[in-house]
C-alpha cells in the first residue's frame, strides 16, 4: 500500500480478456485531481471496455485499482457513486419516461439518501431536489426539468446523462463519448462545460473526436489494441510518430 | 415541482371515484343476495392478490408466476396453525399467513431474481409448482383432495363479530367486511409505497435497471424487497380465502393463480394500481356472465379478455371521457405538467 502512486484514480497493470481475446492490456494511469485526461485510440482500442472496468461493470483479469490510494478492485457498479467515481455512457443511457428532474434527483438519492429514509415521500426531502437542480444549472437543462427526459433534443440527452453523473459530486468523473452524435454547436458548448467541469473535478475522458480531445485535454492517453501506446501532453503526444502511424498507417 | 406516482390518482378526481367505489362496495350487501355478497367476497380477493402482483408487474416491470403458491401457501397455513377444528382469532393467523408467505418469497426471490426476463419467469413458475407439489403429494394439507379449516375467528380486543349470530341471509356480512377493510388497507399501503423514494425506485427500475446500477442503486435489494412484499400481499390475500370458505385445496397453490393475478391486471390496467382491484371484479363479473349464458364459459372469458386487451391498451382503467382528455391533452404537448 506503501507505494501506491498519489492520484486520484489510479489504475495498475489492468487487464482484461474475453476468452482469447486480451481487450485491455496491463494498463497504468494516473487520473489526477483538478485535471482533464483524455483516452483516445481507434476504433476497438479497448476504451470502453477500461471505464468499464473503472466503474466495476466488468471485473479484470488482473491489476489493481486505486481511488485515493485505497485499493478498491473488486467494487461492485452500484457502490462507486458513493465512494466518489460516477460516469456517463456513450449511447445515451437515461430514465427515458422520467422527467429530466426525477433522473438527476434519482442519481442524488441513490448517494444521498440513507436507505432507513426510503419511504418517506420525494417532495419532503428538499435538499435532493437542490442538488438536482445544481446539476441541471451546471449542464444548461433548468428550463427543460419538467421534461419527459425521452422526448430531449439528442444534444439535451448528452447533457443529462452528464447531470446524472454530476449529481453525486463526484470526485471521479468518467465520461465515455460525451460528444457521441452531436452536431457542431453542441460541441461547441460541450467544450465550454468540460473544461469548467475539469476544474472541480479529476475528469477521464474517452473521446473519438481528436481535434476535440486537442482542445480540451490536459493530458491524454493512447491506447492501441488494449494497450497504453504513451502518455502525454497533447503536444508531447501529437509529436510523437508512433501514434500518427496507429492513426494514419506507416508513413510512405 | 414532483410529480405524482403514475399508477395512483393524478387529481382528487381519481380518489374522489375510489372512494365512491368503496362506499358503493360498503352498501351493496344491503341490496345484493347472499350469493351476490359470496362473489363480490371472491372478487375482492382476488383483487388483493393482483394488486400484491401489481407491485412487481406494474411497479418494477417483474412478471412472475408465483405468486399464486404464496397465496396458497397462506390458506394452508391457517389449517397448518389451527389446532384440530379450534378456531384462532384472526389476528394470530393473519400475521402468521402473511409471515410465511413473505419468508417463502424472500426465498424464493433471493434464487430467482439472479436471472432475468423470461428466465425470471419460468424460475418463479417452477419454485411455485415446487410449493404446489408439496400439497398435492404429502398428507400435509389433506393431499389432492384439500381439506377443512376452521375458519379464523373475526376477535379482536375480546371482542368478537360471530357469523352465526347473524340471520341466515346475512352470513356472509362479516367476513364480507373484513374483506373489504383489507382490500383498502392494501391499496393505501401499496400507495404509500409507491409515492415514496422507494417507489421511484421501483419504477427507476422498471424503466433501465442498468442505469440505476450505475447511478448507485443496488436494484437487487429493491427486487427482492418488492418481490417479498407482493409475498406478504399475496400471503394476506390467501388467509382472507381461507376465512371466506373455510377450505383448502391445491388448487389455490397452483400456477393458475398466478396466472389469473396477470389476466386481472392486464384487463384492469397496467398503468394504474387500481386497475387491480377494477379488474379482478371485471374478470369475476365476466365469468358470471359467461356462465349464465353458455357452458363453454372460458371460451367466452378468454374472447372478451382479448377484446379488451386489443383494444383498450391501458385496460378498463385506461377509458377516459372524451371531454376531460381533451382538456388534458391540450397544452404543451410532449411536455409532462
């Protein structure tokens, strides 16, 4: 435990594979506070198969995982929120017949609301309905919270799913493909809240959209066939030949 | 602004008709025969059961069929306590009816809802028809041919409402009313579950389960907490069986039941809680009518139970009038007031 690496969320040596097939291999990172790092690679790079390892979706094969230097592998998907790693989905994953305040209040009383309270009624706990509403100020959604949550622009459903996330003040933050569908206004936007989000919060972000990554990123990650290609400063990293021959194919 | 749970009343409208629904129940002896007092005594029954299944089918989007053996495990444990044709007071069997029929569903639950979907079903079918062969092959509870109970004792406090002391005619009152207490008592309860945190949950569930893991519910637990409270239900349904005929079969165990639970909500309606109890006297009335005027009565159950279905798809529960639609309807569409 000694030598475990300061960090917010560390990850050491993860691996997973699905029978023959090694889709994360022995991955070491470092996510660090107050910092927005980026995980990019091409497509079927093992990307969402490491949040999901992040987030206890998926079990590893092997390696370790550390939240504030507490070794924390093993934890099940439901117990992260509370222990402080939340994450939003790449295809958009929300209460779709539920009104945009219900999901995000849902997400609050799932890491705020001790369980001998459970029957009490919603509108008597006051402080949830707040800690919604901030979510949904930090996002942009205030004036759409009365909304069925299924019949939002794509864009909004982006935003909400950041909300829920959000809504447990997390410490980590995991964002797989925010930008996933968006057109460019929405981008534009989604740019703006990330790096105000990156502020508050240690953000690991999974993107496909590099000029996007480039913009925001603090630092970022390569991966390549389930492996950590480098780890860098996007400058450091835009230099360096052997991610432009994983994008681009070898050079002539 | 926090909206109302969708399967409860949304305006005093919808209470204001549950509660001329229950001052309509709580007048009809006075005019109905006793045979007509016997059937709406069923039909309340019944109605307990499917609102217990009700918390799983239209609160947690669970359908299970097993519901039915824990009903019926409840009528055999009022002849399992009952001491050789002594009579308990009610409120030691109904206690222990619903005790049983919960612990046998937490069971039950905690192996069956490690599966899913159609598994999930076919999981609660078969520990059902576990329960059902355990009465139908032992001697415990009279075999296939069931037996008598004496039926609870409607005391309390040392007070006691006898049926005998009633006139002929009237026999049937009592326990007609003790019906109709724990049938309200049963919707308000289920009501105030569902208006609170842990409905939202519940229905969190039933919309993506995965999502609510993720956001940090153990949704597990909350199955397994709605599935052994539809248990104790169902459990209380089955004493109010055993106190209405003074008799047990296997019959009540079977998958039958279970099955008749689901037609019920399905007739009555998914979206509302009521829908239980509108559809179990819906689903009584029809086979009364069927039987008055053929004797293929389950044909004509099984067509007019597929009309409904067809064409009302939020069942008896799901009518509106014209007019008020309109007006609901009207502003802001897409948008939920």
């Amino acid at each position: 435990m000694a030598d475990v690496p300061p960090g917010i969320l560390v990850t050491e040596g993860l691996s997973k594979s699905f029978g023959g097939l090694r889709a994360v291999r022995d991955v070491t990172l470092t996510l660090n506070a107050q910092e927005l790092h980026a995980v990019i690679g091409p497509n079927g790079a093992g990307k969402t198969t490491f949040v999901n390892l992040l987030t206890g979706e998926l079990a590893p094969t092997s390696g370790r995982l550390y939240l504030e230097g507490r070794d924390i592998t093993g934890t099940r998907p439901w117990e992260m929120p509370r222990l402080g790693v939340s994450r939003s989905f790449q295809r958009t994953n929300i209460l779709k017949t539920l009104s945009v305040l219900e999901n995000v209040r849902l997400a609050v009383q799932a890491v705020k609301l001790p369980v001998r309270k459970i029957l009490s009624a919603p509108h008597t706990k006051a402080s949830l309905v707040e800690a919604a509403r901030r979510a949904l100020g930090r996002v942009g959604l205030s004036a759409h919270e009365k909304t069925v949550s299924g019949v939002l622009s794509h864009g909004a459903q982006r935003q909400l799913e950041i909300a829920m996330a959000l809504a447990s003040e997390p410490k980590a933050l995991l964002l797989d493909e925010p930008l996933a569908g968006m057109g460019p206004e929405e981008s534009e936007r989604m740019v703006v809240l990330l790096q105000s989000l990156a502020r508050e919060h240690a953000v690991l972000l999974i993107e496909h959209d590099m000029d996007f990554v480039f913009k925001v990123a603090d630092r970022m990650t390569v991966l390549v066939e389930g492996a950590v290609l480098t780890t860098g400063k996007p400058s450091e990293v835009r230099a360096n030949r052997a991610v432009q021959t994983a994008y681009l194919g070898s050079p002539a | 602004m926090i909206d109302t749970h969708r399967m409860l009343p949304q305006s005093w409208r919808g209470w204001a008709a549950l509660a001329a629904g229950t001052a309509m129940l709580a007048a009809l002896p006075f005019v109905a025969t006793p045979y007509y007092v016997g059937l709406l005594t069923t039909a309340m029954i019944g109605a307990m059961l499917a609102l217990g299944v009700h918390l799983l089918v239209g609160a947690t989007g669970l359908v299970s069929l097993g519901h039915g053996a824990f009903y019926g495990l409840a009528a055999y444990v009022v002849y399992l306590i009952s001491p050789e044709g002594t009579a308990l007071p009610i409120w030691q069997t109904l206690p222990a009816a619903m005790a049983v029929a919960g612990l046998a569903a937490l069971l039950i639950g905690s192996l069956a809802l490690r599966t899913r979907g159609f598994f999930f079903l076919m999981v609660t079918l078969a520990f059902g028809q576990m329960i059902f062969f355990v009465f139908h092959d032992t001697k415990l509870g009279g075999g296939t041919d069931g037996a008598y109970l004496a039926k609870p004792l409607i005391a309390a406090f040392g007070l006691e409402l006898s049926p005998a002391s009633f006139p002929r005619a009237r026999r049937g009152w009592p326990v007609y009313y003790v019906a109709l207490v724990q049938l309200v008592a049963i919707y308000l309860v289920l009501a105030f579950l569902l208006r609170s945190m842990l409905g939202r949950v519940l229905e969190g569930i039933k919309v993506n389960e995965q999502r609510m893991q993720a956001i940090g519910f153990n949704t597990y637990r909350y199955k397994l907490a709605a599935f052994a409270i539809a248990g104790m239900i169902a459990g209380a349904a089955g004493h109010m069986w055993s106190l209405h005929t003074g008799f047990v079969n296997p019959e009540l165990v079977g998958w039958q039941k279970s099955a008749e639970a689901l037609l019920i909500i399905l007739l009555g309606g998914i979206g509302s809680l009521a829908g239980a109890i509108v559809g179990a006297f819906a689903f009584y009335g029809l086979s009364e009518v069927a039987q008055l005027i053929t004797e293929r009565k389950l044909l004509v159950d099984g067509f007019a139970i597929l009309v409904v279905v067809i064409l009302l798809r939020d069942g008896l529960t799901g009518i509106r009038l014209p007019r008020w639609r309109r007006r609901a309807a009207a502003p802001e569409a897409g948008v939920h007031g």
